[in-house]
C-alpha cells in the first residue's frame, strides 16, 4: 500500500503534466501540426549559443573531477560568489556566497525553505489563482496552504483580505510576480502595502512571517513594465529563482535562493537551508549546470518572441469576444471561460485540438490558462478553432 498522503497526491497530481501528456497521444494521431497545445509553461525559445559554448568549452577546458563531482551542499563557492555580485550588479545589494544556495530549479528552491521553516500545522498563504503545486510543496511537510483571494479585475492581491488571512500559525507567504498563471505582475504600491501588514502582524503576533518570492519569470516582462525586487520592501524576503525560462533550460533543473543577512535569525536559517538541499535527497544543484549558468549570467532569452505571441493571442481571442486579463509578464493568457463550468469549456476546446488548462487547477475557478511559448505557427493554427468556439458558445 502506498502512504496515505500519496494517495492524495495521486488523487489531485497536476492537470497540467495530464493535459501535456494527452497532448503527445493527440499529436501522434492527428500530426503534431494540427494540434495547438498551451497547457505547458515549456519554453519553445532555444537557449542562447553563449549555453552551448560554455557547455563545449567547460567540458574541454575544465577539470573533470571539478565539473563532475561533489562541492559544497550549497553549490559551487565561485558560482555562489558569481551570481551574488550579478544581483549587486542588479539591485545594489550587498549579497556574498554565504546568502546563495544552488538549487534543483525554483521549485527545488522552496522545497528546501519550506523543509527548513515548517512545522506540522504552520500556514503557508498564496494570491489566488497560484501554481498548482504550491499546495502539494507546503503539504510536503504538513504545513497548510490557505487561499487569499485577489481583485477579480485586475488580480492584484487583495491587501485587506491578506491582513484577515494572518494568523499565530502563519509562517511564509508566497509571491509569484509575473505571475503564473495570469500573467500579471504586482505594482511597487501593491508589494509596499503587502509588507506593511507582514510588519504589523509580526509585531502585533510576536512571530516571523517570512516571504518566499517564486521568480522563474523574472525578466519575462513587457511594454517597459517594472519588476520590482522585494527585499527592497521587506527584510524577511527569501527569493527563488530558475534559469528554466531565462535561459530555456527548464529539464537542466537549475536554479538558487536568496537568502539575505536581513531574515529573522538568518544563520540559522542559511544552515539548516544547506543541510535540507543535502537530506531532501538533491544533495547538491547539478554540477555542470552551476558552472554553465555562473558563465551565462548576463545573457537573455528573446522577450520579443513571447512578445510577438501575447499580442497576437490576445488582441484575437479579444476581438472574437472572449474577456482576457492583459499579461504584463510570463507566457500565460489568463481567459474568462464562456460557461461557468470552464472544464465544459476546455472539454470543447479538445474537440478543436486546442488544450487549455482549467483554471480550477490554480484555485480560481470560470477561467482557464494558455500557454503562448508555443511556436507562432501554432497559435495562427488555433485561431480558427477559438473563432467557432467564440460563435459556439
């Protein structure tokens, strides 16, 4: 018998990695180019050449027991070093090693921070709608995902519902800006007000509220949009960062935290963060993907690509009559399902090859998600498809 908190697991696994899977079988029998499938954030951009030549010239030119082996559980102390000093370069910090951890991705990154700050019973809150998984990484180690909701219009947090959310038990808030899955991302006013209340509750509660920041979309913003960094709002921020999108290395499983000097007992927290990466079974980032990305640090991925894309998606499902909250940041479009049960919306959409995600998934039921780091092709070959749906419904 499997353990009773898997059966859960199994019972509500992502509806996302189930639609993606579905989309291969229907891609084998219909051919891959008459299926338009946006249910996975898979990035459809290469990496940038500068990857691959670090990858060539590391392998030739470096010492393999280095490349390949053991280090620190917390990475590389030169990569460490190398990417604190890119985000001094950044945000005017004063990061060193000691505040980077290495991770396996961003999600690997708040697995390690929730196995180093929760105990059974503490709360974790999160803007709905929210990655799917937030709730299975806070159930990883029986702490409590609660929902707070956000404005139905523009889904910027709603800041008095956060302030009634907060009890003695809660222990991390997550913020994801841009933000998956709407695309939206949070105001400098938004995250001013968001700490003002962590403030007034660690005092008026006598606790530690800490912020862990999910920034695999950091750089993914357009038309001049800011995104903010959020240490510069509240000390006890931990920030947690993938080259998944950055760079288009989403199956590397790379990434780090932040971990600043400003945490609440933030010696202990850089310990024990080092000895969960080690006992969660990572043991360390992979080896040659630190030492790749340490060589990458400037580079970039085509933010005109997904530019391109969102703007054709959006002005077209718009004009065909469909109400869509207007991405400033990601790859995600964010659209009100026609029916109130979006699940019948996305069953119908099947029918016309197009795979969307219900918004259910993300806690916010009546709309649905499209992944638009497809190939342009693929979306000039849904809208046909999102025409007669419009009509149909």
């Amino acid at each position: 018998m499997i353990a009773d908190k898997m059966v859960g697991f199994v019972r509500n696994s992502s509806v996302i990695r189930a639609m993606f899977e579905e989309g291969k079988k229907m891609a084998a029998e219909f051919g891959p180019e008459n299926v338009y499938d946006f249910s996975l954030g898979n990035p459809n951009v290469p990496a940038p050449a500068a990857v691959k030549e670090a990858i060539t010239d590391i392998l030739e030119h470096e010492d393999p027991v280095l490349v390949h082996g053991y280090m620190s559980n917390s990475g590389y102390e030169d990569v460490r070093a190398a990417v604190a000093e890119h985000l001094n370069g950044l945000y005017g910090t004063s990061y060193a090693a000691k505040n980077i951890l290495m991770t396996v991705g961003a999600a690997g990154g708040m697995n390690v921070f929730f196995k180093t700050m929760l105990n059974p019973g503490d709360e974790v809150l999160t803007f709905t709608p929210y990655f799917v998984e937030y709730r299975s990484y806070a159930g990883n180690y029986d702490g409590v995902l609660r929902e707070v909701p956000t404005d139905p219009v523009t889904f910027q947090p709603d800041i008095e519902a956060l302030g009634a959310a907060i009890t003695e038990r809660t222990k991390i808030l997550i913020l994801n800006t841009p933000n998956n899955p709407t695309g939206v991302v949070y105001t400098r006013e938004t995250l001013a007000r968001i700490a003002d209340v962590l403030r007034k509750k660690q005092a008026e509660l006598g606790t530690a509220i800490y912020i862990f920041s999910d920034e695999p979309y950091r750089e993914l913003a357009y038309d001049g949009v800011e995104v903010p960094w959020i240490p510069d709002f509240y000390d006890n921020t931990v920030v947690g960062y993938s080259y998944s999108k950055s760079l288009s290395l989403p199956g590397e499983r790379i990434g780090y935290i932040v971990m600043p000097d400003s945490l609440s007992d933030a010696e202990d927290v850089i310990a024990a963060a080092n000895v969960a990466n080690r006992i969660l079974g990572f043991v360390n980032a992979p080896s040659l993907m630190q030492r790749v990305v340490a060589r990458c640090l400037e580079e970039k991925t085509d933010v005109a690509y997904y530019d391109r894309n969102r703007k054709l998606l959006y002005e077209a499902l718009t004009e065909y009559g469909f109400t869509c909250a207007k991405p400033d940041g990601a790859f995600y479009l964010w659209v009100k399902s026609p029916v109130p049960d979006e699940k019948e919306f996305v069953a119908e959409a099947k029918k016309e090859h197009i795979l969307i995600v219900p918004g259910s998934s993300f806690g916010c039921a009546g709309w649905v998600r499209l992944a638009y780091c497809v190939s342009y092709e693929t979306i000039q070959g849904s809208l046909p498809g999102f025409r007669r749906l419009a009509e149909r419904f």
